[in-house]
C-alpha cells in the first residue's frame, strides 16, 4: 500500500511524551511512539527515563510490571534492575552482570510541564534546544488546560494549519487572517498575524504568533483582548496516527475572571475546530506538488523548512516508494 505522504513517517526532533503532571516520582509507563514499544519512568530522584520497552534479558515489557527502585527499574519476570542510561546495574541471583547488558535508552528533557523525548532516525544526538516558556508554571498565569486526540494524520497536516488562513472561512467560519510575516531560523519557523480585533470596548489590535521549535513543539502566543499561551505537540504513533495535544494558559494578572472565561471559550473553539479538521486531516493526501493559487497561505516556507528533519537519503527513498 502506498503512503498518503510522501515522507518518511518520524522526523528528527524532540517530541512530547508525558505531560509532568501526569507523571509522579515511581510511576512506570508503557508508552508506543515511532512504530514502537517504549517504557517510560521517573526514578526516586525524580528524573525521568525512556528506555526500549523489552527486558533484554528475556524479553519482558518493563512498562507492565516494571518497579521504580533507586535510579533503576526492575524488569517483573526476573528481577533484572536497569538505570536510566540503560545500564543493567543488578541481578540478584547472579554472580556477574553480562557485559552485554546494555538496553537503548533515549535522551528526554523535561520543560514547560512536558517531558520529550528527542527522536533521530540515525540515533545521532540532539541538535537544537527547546526553549523555556516563562508564562508555564508563573502565578500570574493559569494551570495548563489539556486536550488530547489520536489523529489519523501528521504531524505536518496540523502544523501547516497556521499558515493555511484560507481554510479558516471554510471549514471554520471565522474571518481570514494572513499571515503576513514568516521567518525561518534553522529549526525554528515564526508566522506572524495582525489584526484589528471588535470588543465592546472599541477596536484594539490583535495578534497571533506562531513558532515551530522543529517538527514536535509549536507554540501559539495570542495577544489582544486575553494574552494566551498555546502548547501544540504532535508525537508520531506509527505511520498513520499521531497522538496530538493542546495545552493553553492564559495571562490572569488583570481582572482574572474575565481572563478565565476568555480561556473556556478559547477552548471551547478549539475543541469545535478539531471536530471540523480531523475529518479532513484523516483523508486527505498530501501532495508534494499541491496547486496553489495567489490568495493562499504561505504553505512553501513550511514545506522547505521540514526537510532538514529528515535526511536526504531517507526524503528520496520515501519518494521512490510512493
Ligand atoms: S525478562 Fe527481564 S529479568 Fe528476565
Ligand atoms: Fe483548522
């Protein structure tokens, strides 16, 4: 069967895995990213791990049964303890650990509330930073508000969404905005919108501010009435889903009732434009060559930006194979 995309389906980048709220000192996940089996765990230090998810020695999956112990994880079926480097550092019933103890273990950084896992389809290290968002975690701003869908689509489909102003009449019935500046800077690609917003107050000016920190982070700064926070994160399941999430926080130093409320509906919207893009991110092709015409959105800065997530080799081969 050919691939709706003509890509590879794991691009290079660090990507969401957990949420660090939703993961506490001791807890033990088995995870599937990147067409496979993972396990995550924060060890008594509180540092997370993500490890390959089965026991080399016979073939357990840690994420199931595995116990947090010190800085390790202790494989259910035979009692094997792992580190957090994938190092085995105990087996009870034996005299010498074999040298060739060693599972795959992945970089992850923990930041913004997120954990991430950084994702290289030659295993090489991580190339780019993530930036820290002040606004995660300040008094002044409110806690994360979550959301979560499991899209038959990638990551890209999503992404591209900021600079597609068109589809925004169309499939949403908001007014267009263009994007009128984009800019790319090695890994990171800013969008820029302005626009006059209507309050009851009189017009004032409204912005919207996109940044892709590479293919797994995109981050919506939205300025005007409320000043929010957007954390977009897309992580690939396997080929054709991606587990993607929303989380916002909205700015609630002035009249923090007003702000909350403007924060629901923000959300509201949101949940209301997924049910109306994933029916369309779900089946529909991506076209290397799409046919535009000169009232689109900006789709050409995206589409040369991603490709340095992959490598050449693997871009061409994915090519062929269509
Ligand atoms: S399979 Fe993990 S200790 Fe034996
Ligand atoms: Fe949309």
């Amino acid at each position: 069967m050919g691939s709706r995309y003509p890509f590879p389906a794991y691009p290079n980048g660090w990507f969401r895995i957990a949420y660090s709220r939703e993961f506490e000192v001791g807890d033990v996940a088995p995870l599937f990213y990147f067409g496979r089996d993972l396990v995550l765990f924060r060890d008594e230090a509180g540092a997370p791990h993500l490890l390959d998810a089965h026991c080399r020695h016979l073939g357990a999956h840690l994420g199931y049964g595995g116990r947090v112990e010190g800085s390790g994880l202790r494989c259910p079926f035979h009692n094997w303890c792992w580190d957090g480097d994938g190092r085995c550092i105990d087996i009870p019933y034996a005299q010498r650990i074999p040298s060739r103890a060693r599972m795959r273990s992945w970089p992850v950084l923990e930041r913004n509330g997120i954990i991430f896992v950084w994702y290289h389809a030659r295993g090489e290290p991580p190339s780019f930073e993530l930036p820290e968002l002040t606004q995660i975690g300040d008094p002044d701003w409110s806690p994360l508000e979550i959301r979560r869908w499991r899209v038959r689509a990638r990551w890209i489909d999503m992404n591209e969404n900021a600079v597609d102003q068109v589809h925004f009449r169309y499939v949403h019935g908001t007014k267009t905005t263009p994007v009128t500046e984009t800019e790319v800077d090695g890994h990171i690609l800013r969008c820029r919108s302005r626009m006059k917003l209507a309050t009851p107050r009189g017009t004032v000016d409204g912005g919207i501010d996109t940044t892709d920190f590479g293919p797994g982070f995109q981050t919506v700064h939205l300025t005007g009435i409320v000043e929010t926070i957007m954390v977009n994160t897309s992580t690939p399941i396997d080929e054709e889903f991606t587990d993607t999430s929303f989380a916002y926080t909205v700015n609630t130093s002035g009249d923090k009732k007003a702000a909350l409320g403007v924060g629901n509906a923000i959300i509201k919207d949101l949940e209301k434009q997924m049910s109306e893009d994933i029916p369309i991110w779900e089946n529909k092709k991506y076209y290397a060559q799409p046919l535009l015409c000169d009232g689109d959105g900006a789709f050409g800065v995206y589409r040369s930006w991603w490709r340095q997530f992959f490598s050449e080799e693997d871009l061409e081969a994915a090519q062929r194979a269509e």
